[in-house]
C-alpha cells in the first residue's frame, strides 16, 4: 500500500487509504484538505519542546522583574 508521485509531482493515495481519510475527516466536519492541513501543522509542532513552559515557569531564582515608568506618550502629525 504505497503512495506514488506523479510526473506532475502530485502524490497518487490507495483507495483503501482516501476512504479512511474521508471517513476521518467527515467525522471531524472537515474537507480532506483541512484535515490533512490539520494533521500536517501537528507533525510540524510549534517547534517548543513539550512540556517546556511547564518546566521553566516561575522557575526564575533573581531579584522580581520590575517595568519601569512609561513617561508621557509621543504626539505624531496626523496622516492626510
């Protein structure tokens, strides 16, 4: 069950597999395309490892960070 790629570059999916990701995408109310969008962006990740906030939050040890004072805003020259 081997998936193939064509001269035109397009990738040619075995029947048994299409109707599998018709069948998951139905039941999740989505087209294919955003489907298998949906399932491509999770392989990818957001590139943080997992667990990585859970690990570093309130983990800082130093003096509390503090914002300084803004000061007054900046008057800019309206568009025309």
């Amino acid at each position: 069950m081997a998936a193939t790629l064509t001269s035109k570059g397009q990738v040619t999916i075995p029947k048994s597999v299409r109707n599998r990701l018709h069948l998951k995408a139905a039941q999740q109310h989505l087209t294919v395309s955003k489907y298998l969008a949906g399932l491509v962006k999770k392989g990818i990740g957001s590139g943080w490892p997992d667990g990585c906030f859970e690990e570093v939050f309130g983990q800082w040890e130093g003096e509390s960070l503090q914002r300084p004072e803004q000061g007054a805003y900046e008057q800019r020259e309206e568009l025309e």
